[in-house]
C-alpha cells in the first residue's frame, strides 16, 4: 500500500514571529500492521493512544526528511486510505526498515 509522509517545518517572518512552512509530502510503500498488545499498554500509560503501525524503508524515511541550517527534520504525520495521523514513535527495524507508531 501507499503512505505519504508529511513532514512540515517552522519557520520565523521578517518580525521574528514563527509560522509553519508548505507541508513536504512524500509518498512511499508501506506494510500495514496492527499494534502490539504490549506496546499499546504502554503507550496508554504515557497518555497516548495508538491506532496503527506502518513499516516503510529507511531510505524513504530519510528521503522525506527536511533539512534546515540548524537541523534535520523528520516526517511528523502521514496519510493512508484518506485519514490523517500523527507519528508517535519511530522504531528501526534491522538496517534497511522503519516503523512508524501512529496516533
């Protein structure tokens, strides 16, 4: 399936005063899984709530990425099948595969 990544910036106007850029949206394949048992407790402990585990490619992850003067910027959101996440842990898996926990 097709995921497309949303990495998006903040950056500050003329007057000092931030604002967030034109959102980067890549789309990437993705494998669909569901959230481990054990994961989702913990998760619930910290307060959140997740929904759905996608595991891309690495290179893709890095692909989406936004890079700034100060820093690297890595996707915050995604979307599949028309609904809007947000990435709430990030977990590698082996060298070449990434999971994305999403809320």
């Amino acid at each position: 399936m097709q995921v497309t990544l949303i990495t998006q910036t903040v950056e500050k106007d003329p007057g000092g005063l931030p604002f967030k850029s034109e959102a980067k949206e890549t789309t990437v394949y993705a494998e669909e899984k569901s959230v481990v048992r054990s994961e989702f407790y913990q998760a619930m402990r910290a307060g959140i709530t997740p929904k759905i585990v996608f595991e891309v490619r690495q290179e893709d992850f890095e692909l989406s990425a936004v890079k700034t003067d100060k820093e690297t910027i890595y996707p915050t959101g995604l979307i599949s099948e028309g609904t809007k996440y947000g990435i709430a842990r990030t977990y590698r898996k082996g060298k070449s595969k990434i999971e994305l926990t999403c809320v």
